[in-house]
C-alpha cells in the first residue's frame, strides 16, 4: 500500500530532544567523522528528508568549521519552517546563514523528492563530503537502498544515518498486549511510505550490507530513545503518550477488526504513561568511502 508519509512539525518538535539526548550515544561516529574536515573549504552536505531541520541543529555545531548545506524534502510546510531557524538569518536568494566562532553555516533548501526516478539522481552527490539523514533509512524500501548505496559510490562523501528503529520496544511495567500492538506496528511500518516497501527496522542493516560489500567501512552504534523516568527532556508524558497513540492508530489501520483490543491497550498504556517508561531501539550508521 502506497502513502506518501506525513510528518507534522508538531511531532518533529516533540521527538527531537529524544533524538538529541539518544544521538549523544552514539556521538562516537560524529567524533570519527570530525577528523575528515575538509582542509581547503566548507564542509559541503547533504541532509535527506531534513523536515524543520533537527538533524542540521544537532550535528552542525558538532561537525564544526565553515559549512555549507543543501538540505532536501519533499514537504514544502516542513522547508518553510527553516526561515524561523534559531540563530539564522535570511539572504535575499532564500538562502540561511549563521555565523559561528568556526565559520559560517550557511544552508539551501530544496524541495525535491527523493523517490527513485524523482530527483534523487540530480542531487550534487559528486560535490558532498557528507551525506547524511535522521529518521529516515527505515522509510526505505530495498530498491530504494540499494540505488543509495549506488549513488554514494559516485562520491567520496561520508554517510551518517543516524536514528534508524531497529525494532526493539520495550515497555516498562510490561503488558500483555504489548507484543500484539508491537507485531501489528511493525508490519504497518512496512507499508510503502512512498519510497517503496519500507524496510523498517532491517533497512539500516541492508544498507549497511550494500555499502561493504562495496568497500565502505561501516560503524554502527546505538541511539536508543528512553522515554521515562530520568529521560531528557525530563517530562517524558507528552512523548509517551503520543507513542501510544501513534502505535495504537498505526495497529488499528493494519487490523481494524482488532481495534477493542488494541483500544483497550492504548487506554491502559496511558493511565500507566505517568509512571511508566519505554525504551525505542535505533542504530545509527557512519560508512567511510573505500581508500
Ligand atoms: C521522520 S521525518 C525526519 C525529519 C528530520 N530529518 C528529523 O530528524 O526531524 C522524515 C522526513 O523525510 C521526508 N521524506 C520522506 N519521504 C521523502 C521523499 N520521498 N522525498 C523527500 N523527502 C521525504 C519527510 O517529509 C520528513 O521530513
């Protein structure tokens, strides 16, 4: 079933210092890619599926020095949020700047789809040194990956995919329609989401399998979200609840002759959301070109 995927500002807000205090495991891979700043200019990346931008707010102070950034969706409303960026001033071609102690930010939005036999191909691929995304990879279907994986080869870039499920959810106390609601979810998440067949919480590894077997040197770590007591942000209800939700509408369209059940879960996930916690397994990808 084909749908192209929203995704709401609204929820993009939310997750993002989830991602953030989850990324900080796996800053590891940031640290390594720090040492190929490039010497004789800006950093030149691409960021796929850059929604409001929270990929460019984490990793750009990290990455350091002059930048410059072509950032990529397909949502116009999401491109259009960028013109408020904390920090950021707009030039008269629409481009974004902000001027660091390192160097300037500076940053190009292009609307554009990343489908295959979209606009994928026309992407400055050659000119990148980084090629990077967040919550994305899990989107993607194997042709989708497989076609990625060609493209990067055309360049000498880095990748860093970083926030990509794996499929692990574990709820604290535990329920026994968990696994149910889980199974359900999983197989929405492979629905296509407009980038074929989404692969869900294999994607990252396939991927991973694509770039070696082409040389690349490919590190994986763990970006975990912990939603619960002791999360950053530390008032965690308002992201649990919405998991809940999301998981609950997500099972229900996959079975709708389960939906009491599935119903009757979500009402007591969130009479148990105050006090409760859930951990959301993500790996994060770093591959290096072949020397
Ligand atoms: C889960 S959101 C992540 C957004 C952002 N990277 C972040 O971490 O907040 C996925 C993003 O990919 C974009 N996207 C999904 N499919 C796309 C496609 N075929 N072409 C371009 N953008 C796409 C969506 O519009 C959305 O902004």
């Amino acid at each position: 079933m084909k749908a192209a995927a929203r995704f709401s500002a609204d929820w993009l807000a939310l997750r993002e210092p989830f991602d953030a205090a989850a990324r900080e495991r796996s800053a590891a891979l940031v640290r390594r890619l720090q040492a190929r700043r490039p010497e004789d200019g800006p950093w030149r990346v691409i960021d796929l599926g850059c929604g409001t931008g929270a990929n460019l707010r984490w990793l750009a102070p990290r990455l350091g020095g002059p930048q410059q950034w072509l950032v990529v969706d397909r949502d116009a409303s999401l491109l259009r949020r960028w013109s408020a960026q904390p920090g950021f001033t707009r030039r008269p071609d629409g481009g974004l700047r902000r001027d660091t102690p390192g160097g300037p930010v500076e940053v190009r939005r292009q609307r554009a789809d990343l489908a295959i036999d979209t606009d994928l191909d026309a992407l400055p691929w050659r000119a990148a040194h980084l090629i990077t995304a967040s919550a994305l990879l899990d989107l993607a279907g194997a042709a989708w990956l497989q076609r990625l994986a060609a493209l990067a080869a055309t360049s000498r870039a880095a990748l860093l995919f970083a926030l990509n499920v794996d499929g692990r959810h574990r709820w604290t106390p535990a329920d026994a329609g968990d696994a149910r609601v889980a199974h359900l979810f999983a197989a929405h998440q492979r629905r296509d989401k407009g980038l074929g067949p989404a692969l869900g919480p294999q994607a990252a590894f396939v991927f991973a399998q694509h770039l070696r077997e082409r040389g690349w040197r490919v590190s994986l770590a763990r970006s975990d979200w912990w939603i619960g007591p002791g999360s950053s942000p530390a008032d965690s209800g308002p992201m649990q609840r919405a998991m809940v939700d999301g998981m609950a509408r997500a099972a229900i369209e996959q079975a709708p002759a389960g939906a009491a059940t599935v119903t009757a879960w979500q009402h007591r996930r969130l009479d148990a959301a105050a006090h409760g916690a859930l951990r959301v397994g993500h790996v994060d990808l770093l591959a290096l070109p072949p020397r």
